[in-house]
C-alpha cells in the first residue's frame, strides 16, 4: 500500500519524508483502504520494511496522531482511527466538490412519478407492508423489462432490493462460505469487494483494461484453476474502465462457469447507460444456455437517482427463495412507495433513458476535450458507455494526486481504491456525469493538483470516501 509513497519531490522545497509518509497513511485510512481499528505495523519495521530511520516513522506516526488518524493504546501499537469530523457518509466539506461518486441528479420526472406514486398507495396501505421480495407490479414491470431486453423472465425471479449495493451483499452473504474463492476483476468496484471479503471470500483478480477489455485467458484460466464459487462480473459497463465484454467471451464465461460450478452474478447496474456502443448487448443470463447459472443485479439508482435506493436480483425461483430466507436478518424489506415509484417511471423507461444518456454523451465529450486541453499528457480512453472513464496519469501518482486535489477543492477517489493490493496508482477515475460548470471546476482543481503533485497538503478535516 505504500508504493510510490515519496513521489516526486527531492531536494530544497521537497516535502520531509515524514511528512509524506504521513500524507500517504492519511490517505490510505480516510479512502477506507486501511480500516478503522486496524493496527499499524511497528515503527521499528516499517521503517526496516521501508528502508528510511526510524525517527522518520516516529514523526509521522506522530504527525498522525496529532491529528486524530491514529491512537496509541499501550500493549497494542498504533490504531488507525478517525478525526472527530470524519463519519462515514459525511457530506463533503462544504465547498468541495465530490468526484468520488459518478452520479447524475435526479432525473427531472421524479417529482411527478413520486406525486402518482403516493396517490396510488392507499390500495396498498391495508396489510402489513414488510415486503421482503417487492411489489408485485414492480416485480412485473422489471421481469416484462428484462423480457423485452432478450431475456424472458417472469416476475417470481425478481427480488426487489434495497439498491444494487444490497443486493451483491444478501448475495454474498447468502452464497458464499468462509474460504470460498470469489473471482472478480481488477480494478473492480471496491463496495462490492468489501462485501465479498466480509462474507469471507478469498478474491481470486481478473484484469480488464481500457485498451484490451478483459483478459481472456485468465479468466478462462481463474475459473478452471480454482473453481470459484461465484464471479463478480460488470460485463457493462465496467465500473472503474467503461468497458462492455464481448458476446463471445460472455458465452464462454458462463459455459466455464457452469462445468466449475461456478455462479456468475453479473453487476448491471450501468447496462442502460448506453451512449454509442456500437453492439446493444443483451441481459448478461442471455448468452447461457440451459445449464448456465447468471444471476443478474440492477438498480435505478444511477438511472432514476441516487436517492430512491431501489435495486433488484434477477435468478432461478430457488435462488430467490434463499435470499428471501437469507434477508431477514440484515433488513424486513423495501419501502412500498418508492417501488411504486420506480415501476411509474418503468412505464416509459426508453423514453427516459435516451435523455440521460444523450446528457452523458454530452458529458464524456465535454470531459474528453476538457482533459486533452488541460492536462493533454494524460490518456483518456473512449467509453461507450456508463457515466466515467478511466484514466492513465502516466507516472504512479495517483493517490498523491487525489490528496493535492482536495487542497484545490475536489474529493476523487486514488485508482487504488479500486484494486486489491495497492495498485492502480497511475489510473483515475474520472466522472462526466457532472454539469459543465462542475467539469470545468473538477479538471482545473486535477490541473492545478497535478502542477503541485508531491508538495506537502494542507491540513483539513478528515472524510471518509464512499465510491459510487
Ligand atoms: C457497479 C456498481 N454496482 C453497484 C453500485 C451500487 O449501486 P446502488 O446505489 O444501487 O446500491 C454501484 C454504485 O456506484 C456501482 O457502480
């Protein structure tokens, strides 16, 4: 994790090592890569893993300490904590701007949906409301969307859920045993590695690149060596890379999966974010065959908006009626109006989507050109899809660059946020789902921080990065 952690700088004007050092572990505790209550190592062997003194470990563990990112409990060494300010889900400091989420607003026809929404719910107000599997109407109008997208499905294969966050996690605890292998690529999204690893996978990484997608044969490779139990897969499109996986490789993976006993869950949360991809892909079960497993997550919460939290599983009756007996301990089921919610809008979904992603072309555009002209070093893949891309700093300095970036006003999360073990630390990734007022102030603040790149930050208070 501390790769690359001096930077750049050498010489008069550089910042001390100590310093550096503790910027490096700042930035490790707040983006959530090292967690709260973990302890760090001795300083006698940090410094010795490190190669510098051991005074410059003291000073930056003191440095730390002093401003609240670590306790010292005696018998137990230096515990990684948090600043006062520091709660999770904390709003930026005002004033920041937040990249760390690639988000649009609400789409402009929720308020109406959500007022038809509330005058249909008094038919629904007779019975209990726990509803650990959704709405019947919605459950519905998501399998007749799945159907007509390629895929038919029926209404008892859909569990409505709290988001697509909740659904991988009711997945991963229903599905996965201590020990278990769990494919997933790399980079991949970090919320739901973090659900895997807290039902106790072992996480088994798959490259995917933004000049080659996935590489294929390891993950031919990964599924025949250690038969995982399941895959976590965004076959479109990937978050962090933007990439959509070939038919052809879906058709193997399931294939594969299927002779490992392996069970793809297939992340879809940003499938219908399609700006131009130049093949319109199908439901990722579609390219299996009878003996193929998929289990299919989506969301309206990067569509519709963040806010309405709602999510879905599409999978085999029984698989369903696991989860259902599965969710109860964690949560008693999805609010009544919200589903009514979303299954209005669903009422004219292409409609609505068409507008969102020709404002996201419009953003991947406007982004692209203003990078090229402001920071013209870095490379910017072409996405066809979702709401970011994935970009190559050239040098590993990612995670210095976030932390010079929030001196100049921006919140992003470092690319290694998104990897395993550290690495990932030439990449960014960037979000054009913003206005052009907000591009413009994000990539003056990345331009700005990548001129003082390895200069020491400012003191601030701390903040805890959730990555959406
Ligand atoms: C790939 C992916 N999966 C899941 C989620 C979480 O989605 P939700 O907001 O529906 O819980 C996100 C959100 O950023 C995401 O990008």
């Amino acid at each position: 994790m501390l790769d690359s952690w001096r930077g750049t700088g050498t010489g008069a004007g550089a910042t001390p090592a100590y310093e550096a050092l503790a910027d490096r572990i700042r930035l490790l505790i707040l983006d959530g890569r090292i967690g709260l209550g973990v302890r760090l190592p001795a300083e006698r062997d940090l410094a010795a893993q490190l190669g510098v003194s051991r005074t410059t470990v003291t000073a930056a563990y003191a440095e730390l300490r002093e401003r609240n990112y670590l306790s010292s409990v005696r018998g137990s060494g230096s515990i990684a904590r948090q600043p006062h300010a520091a709660v999770p889900g904390d709003q930026p400091a005002s004033g920041l701007l937040d990249f760390s989420k690639a988000s649009m607003p609400a789409m402009p026809e929720l308020a109406a949906a959500a007022v038809a929404a509330a005058q249909q719910l008094p038919a629904y107000l007779g019975d209990s409301g726990f509803d650990l599997v959704g709405l019947p109407v919605l459950r519905q109008a998501l399998a007749d969307r799945y159907t007509a997208r390629g895929l038919p499905t029926e209404p008892d294969q859909i569990m409505v859920t709290l988001g697509a966050q909740h659904a991988i996690a009711l997945l991963a605890r229903t599905l996965v045993a201590r020990g278990d292998r769990a494919l997933v690529e790399t980079p991949s999204y970090p919320h739901a590695m973090e659900a895997l690893k807290a039902a106790g996978a072992r996480l088994v990484p798959v490259p995917v690149t933004t000049s080659d997608g996935w590489d294929e044969e390891a993950l031919e490779q990964a599924i025949q060596r250690t038969s995982p139990s399941i895959g976590y897969l965004m076959p479109d499109f990937h978050n962090p890379t933007g990439q959509s996986m070939p038919a052809g490789l879906r058709e193997r993976t399931l294939e594969l999966a299927a002779r490992q006993g392996t069970t793809i869950i297939a992340d879809e949360t940003m499938a219908e974010l399609d700006i131009d991809s130049p093949e319109r892909m199908l439901p990722f079960a579609a390219y299996g065959g009878v003996d193929t497993q998929a289990i299919l997550v989506g969301s309206a919460n990067k569509t519709v908006w963040g806010g309405v939290r709602i999510g879905w599983i599409r999978a085999d009756r029984s698989v369903i009626a696991r989860l259902v007996r599965a969710r109860s301990s964690g949560d008693l089921g999805t609010p009544a109006l919200e589903q009514l919610v979303v299954t209005h809008l669903l009422g004219d979904y292409d409609a609505l989507l068409r507008s969102r992603t020709r404002q996201l072309l419009a953003g991947r555009d406007f982004l692209t050109a203003q990078l090229a002209e402001k920071l013209p070093d870095w490379q910017v893949p072409r996405v066809s899809g979702g709401l970011m891309t994935w970009v190559n700093l050239g040098a590993p300095l990612s995670s210095q660059l976030t932390l010079a970036a929030r001196t100049e006003g921006l919140q992003i999360a470092a690319g290694p946020r998104f990897g395993i073990d550290g690495e990932f630390e030439r990449f960014l990734r960037i979000p054009f789902s913003y206005s052009e007022a907000d591009t413009v102030r994000g990539v003056d603040a990345l331009a700005a921080a990548w001129r003082n790149v390895g200069r020491h930050t400012q003191a601030e208070s701390g903040w805890l990065a959730e990555v959406v």
